[in-house]
C-alpha cells in the first residue's frame, strides 16, 4: 500500500513538473529555423507581403523594412546550405545565420535577428508603435568639440 501511494505522489510530481517546462520548443507554432526558411522563400518569390507576414503584428513599418530587403535581395532562387541559431540575449531573442547559394553560384550570406512573440518567432522588422515619439532625442555620438 505505502508502495502504491509512493508510485501515485512520484507520478504527480513528474506531471506536474512537466507542466512547467516554459521553453518547449513543441509550444512554439514556428520556430526559429522555420522562420528563417519562410524568409529565404519570400526572399525567392521576391514576395514583400509574405516577409512583412513574418513581422511583428502591428508594428510600423514592416513592410516598407521588407520591401527594401526584397530590392536587395529577392529573386536569387537561394538554396539554403545551413541555418545556424544563437541565443546569445536569452530564450526569446535569436539569430538566425542563413549560408546559401544563389542560381549563379555566388554564395550568399545573412544575419536574421528575430524574437519570440507569444508562441511565434517573429522577424526584426519596422519599430513599435511610438518608437521615437516621446519627445527624447537619442545621445549624440559625435566627437565633443
């Protein structure tokens, strides 16, 4: 009896443990490697509207930001050689760096910065709504003279 009621209190606790895990990848609807391969197919379809879609909802900007990436960019028919990830701010901000080679050969290399929004890895586009509007002026960083 003692022994059954051990096995039940051990099980709960495991239950319950797991239940707490926060950083599951499984809880994100779109991981970082998965945002990284939308962007190189938005980059090939040339498709701004599709690369906006993997902004932030609501912020300002994204898509005037994924256009002049699109200009760049875009239309290079990039096949991905490696994605590599870093988390070097925390669990909810990442670094995407994306090696490809283009239809002529050339390689092809770029940094995405994306962030976790609630459970979905956003890219780093346009600013937050207000950015800037608050009156303050950024810190000079010319020389003193």
């Amino acid at each position: 009896m003692k022994n059954a009621s051990l096995i039940g209190a051990l099980a709960a606790v495991c239950a319950l443990l797991a239940g707490c895990s926060s950083d599951d990848a499984s809880e994100v609807s779109r991981t970082e490697r998965d945002t990284a391969k939308a962007y190189v197919a938005a980059l090939n379809a040339r498709d701004a509207d599709a690369l906006a879609k993997l902004g932030e909802p609501g912020y300002e900007g994204v898509k005037k930001d994924a256009s002049e990436i699109i200009a760049a960019d875009g239309g290079r028919d990039l096949k991905v050689k490696s994605v590599q990830v870093t988390h070097d701010f925390g669990p909810d901000v990442a670094s995407a760096h994306v090696t490809a080679i283009d239809d002529r050969g050339k390689p092809f290399s770029t940094h995405i910065q994306m962030s976790r929004s609630k459970d979905v890895w956003v890219v780093a586009l346009g600013q937050a709504p207000g950015f800037g509007k608050d009156g303050k002026t950024p810190a000079s960083t010319s020389t003193p003279q």
